[in-house]
C-alpha cells in the first residue's frame, strides 16, 4: 500500500506544480487504480490483498504511469526553459 501512497502523492505534487500540463487519460487511470487498489485494501484480508492478481497488475500499471507522468512532467518543464544565450569563455 505505501507504494500506491507513493505514486499518488508524486502524480497529485507534479499536478499542482505543473498547472496539468500531463496527458488527462494518464492521470486519470492512475487516479483509478489507486481508488481501486484503496478500496481493495479496505475490503480484503491483507493476505488476499497482497497476493490478488489484479490488484498486483494495477499496481504494476500505476508504476509504469507514474514514471511516465514523471519523465513527460520533466520533459515538458525542459521545453518551457528560458534558452541562455551566452557562452562561457
């Protein structure tokens, strides 16, 4: 659970610090497995949670979509920096 807690608060800072500039469909299907993968942890015995497949393949994908979101976060912040345009001697 703490690495859904850990992709959540990366993609809701990088939200908040970017003004949205991430793809929606990305941030919202990560916003859904995690609503998932909570009410999942609330519901089951953690025995069952840790060894669900599903909730193993959502966690996965949510992995992949928050370091995705990262790196296009990342990319798009080197896009929008000034230019300097000097050279140092």
């Amino acid at each position: 659970m703490q690495q859904v807690i850990d992709c959540e608060g990366t993609i809701r800072t990088l939200l908040v610090l970017n003004n949205s500039l991430r793809p929606l469909s990305e941030r919202e299907t990560a916003l859904i497995d995690i609503e998932f993968i909570r009410k999942r942890y609330q519901i089951l015995p953690r025995a069952d949670f840790e060894s669900n497949a599903d909730i193993e393949r959502r966690l996965i994908r949510l992995k992949e979509l928050t370091e995705k979101i990262v790196q296009e976060d990342h990319k798009r912040k080197d896009e929008n920096l000034p230019q300097n345009d000097f050279v140092e001697v």
